[in-house]
C-alpha cells in the first residue's frame, strides 16, 4: 500500500504561509536593539513593547465578537494584510516618537486578529 504525498500544494502553500509568519513574528527579538540604537531608554523600550501588546488584549474582546458576526477567516485575513502592511511600515521608522506608537498599536491590532 502505497503512502500519500505529504509535499502536496495545500502543504507547500500552508508550510511557506507559515515560515514567512514566523519569520515576520520572530524579527521582532531584534527591535529593541533598533530602539536602543535610535536612542531609547530601557523605560521607553518597555513602554513601546507594551504597547502592541496592550492594544492586542484591549482589542480582543471586539475582534472576538468581529469574529462571532463576520466570520474568523475574512477576519484572519484582514489581519494578515495589516499585519504585512504593518511590518513593512516599520522601515519608514528612524526615530522613537508618535509614529511608532501607532505602528505597535496597528500592530497589536493585527496580532490580535491573527491569534
């Protein structure tokens, strides 16, 4: 008796999916060596970690009846695109200030749509 094929599309699509969120998860362990190096204080990095990280508990309960009204998956999807969007932005960041708060806040937003 022949075994299945484990490398089909639907693998390969779903392995590349999520190596590359992962990959865009796990870049993040080098932020606060960025932040450091644009001139924050371990208070600021603090504060700015935080930051996504509230914005994802605060936003959960809303995602979370988003989800009950629309629909998990357009809602996975919404927050997939943002947070591509999201990392990307992150380029255009060279100093700490209000546009990195709410880059980690839209980031927090996406996170919490994700999981």
């Amino acid at each position: 008796m022949a075994t299945p094929r484990l490398a089909t599309p639907a693998f390969v699509l779903g392995f590349a999916a999520n190596f590359a969120h992962s990959l865009a998860f796990h870049s993040y362990v080098h932020l606060p060596g960025h932040l450091q190096a644009l001139g924050a204080s371990e208070l600021d990095i603090g504060v700015i970690v935080a930051t996504m990280a509230i914005a994802a508990i605060g936003a959960r309960p809303f995602i979370g009846a988003l989800m009950d009204e629309r629909g998990r998956r357009g809602v996975a999807r919404v927050g997939s695109i943002v947070n591509v969007l999201t990392c990307a932005a992150y380029l255009g960041i060279h100093s700490i200030g209000p546009a990195l708060f709410a880059l980690r806040v839209m980031h927090g937003l996406a996170e919490a749509m994700l999981f």
